[in-house]
C-alpha cells in the first residue's frame, strides 16, 4: 500500500505533467485543428492550384496532428482520471483486480489505473490501414487472377499493359537493371495476351496443320533467342515456315 509521501509525490508528478500538456496545446492551438479545413491553416483557399504532391504532404501532416492530438488527449484524460482516483482514495489499486500496483509502475508511469497482468495496452492490432486496398496491386481480386494457368485476359494483363506507357518507378527501384525505361514495372518481360513466345506469330488451322510463321519483331527476337542456344522448337526449325505460299499470298 502507498504512504501518504508516495501519492503526494506523485500527485505532483500528475499535476505538473498535467500543465506541461496544457500549456503544449495553448502553443500550438491544439495543433491547428481548431480550423475546418487544413488549406485554413496553410493559407490555401482552394486545392485548384495546388500539385497533388504538395496536397498530398498537407494531407499527412494533418493526418499525423490529429494522431498526435489523439495521443495528447488520451494522455491528459488519464492524468485527470488518476486525480480523480487520489481524490477518491482508489489511486495505487487496479481498477480490474483490485490488487495493488506496484510502486515502481507508478513511478514510471502515476497516471496507470491498472496493473500489469490488466492493462489494456497489452493487446497488438493487427489490423492493416485501409488505405493499403488501395495503394496495393488490384491483383487477387477479379475472376481468373487466382487461376494461375488460366490465360484469360486478366487484372495482371491489364495493369502490364498500361504500365508500358510508363510508371513512377526508377531503375533503382530494382533488384535487377531493366533494359528500357518503357520496362520499368513488375514481370515487364511476361508476355500480354499470349504465353508462350512463339504463340504471337505461329498459326495453324482448326485441326492443327499447316503450321504457318506470321513474321514480326517478336518472331525475329525469338529466332536470335534460339539460334544462341543453338535449339530448336517442339514443332522444328520456324524458318521452315517463313516461306509458306499461303503466307506470301497474303
């Protein structure tokens, strides 16, 4: 049980924590949210003007004020509940159990109204920001994006295909250098719309004959592929088929 020199000691400590607290919102008037809106405490009087990036910061610097502010007034609400408590003659026992809190606690922490096996800081949130499900790939959430051998026109494919026209990414933002700036996203080297290479410029007819090349830049890259490695494909030599009469009579 505490002595009466303890909780005046601590009474103290309470009171002038208390005023510290007070006199930090006095000064920065309650970290400006006493205005509206944030452009009132900036001098904007519209976001017209303003780049995204520059609303963006103003954003967050308000949201971290009303984290803060939060913070500060949980502080001062649980000084004036452990005055509260010493006024009462409940202050030094746990508000759950009833057991005494060790001095030692209150010396590091006069404003705890319980003790260590309740305090209600134990529990971890393992709750993730919302705005993760917006700042995170779209992927995972659409039909087919699960089915990873399906070759269905997917969210995946859609994304790749608008990333070629360019992304915020940076070759430092890779673990292996990219070859192009219009390569600068995730798996730019996978294949849209078709997946094996040989697939955007071989044809055939509805029973499987008449193997046909259809020349273009992925077919030449794919015969320099194979000539380095000195292969060839499941179905024999393409330049076979460069020259089928009913490719040249189209």
């Amino acid at each position: 049980m505490l002595t009466s020199e303890q909780i005046s000691g601590l009474r103290q400590q309470l009171v002038s924590e208390k005023e510290e607290l007070e006199k930090h919102f006095q000064q920065n008037d309650h970290f400006n949210l006493t205005r509206g809106h944030f452009h009132e405490s900036v001098g904007d009087l519209s976001s017209y003007d303003n780049h995204p990036a520059d609303e963006g910061t103003e954003l967050f610097e308000r949201e971290k004020d009303i984290a803060l502010n939060e913070h500060y007034k949980l502080g001062l609400s649980n000084i004036e509940r452990a005055l509260a408590a010493i006024d009462s003659g409940t202050y030094g026992k746990c508000e759950v159990c009833g057991q005494d809190i060790s001095l030692e606690r209150l010396e590091a922490l006069p404003n705890a109204l319980y003790c260590i096996k309740h305090s209600p800081d134990q529990h971890i949130s393992r709750h993730r920001p919302v705005e993760e499900e917006v700042l995170g790939p779209p992927f995972g959430k659409f039909d087919m994006d699960e089915k990873h051998e399906s070759v269905v026109y997917d969210a995946e494919d859609t994304w790749q295909e608008v990333a070629q026209f360019g992304t915020s990414e940076t070759p430092s933002d890779f673990m292996n250098a990219q070859d192009d700036y219009q390569d600068m996203y995730v798996e730019a080297d996978e294949n849209i719309g078709y997946v094996e290479d040989f697939e955007n410029f071989v044809g055939n007819d509805m029973y499987g004959n008449n193997v046909k090349v259809y020349p273009n830049e992925q077919h030449e890259q794919y015969e320099e592929m194979l000539d380095k490695k000195g292969i060839m494909t499941t179905f024999g030599d393409l330049h076979e088929f460069e020259h089928d009469p009913y490719v040249d009579s189209e």
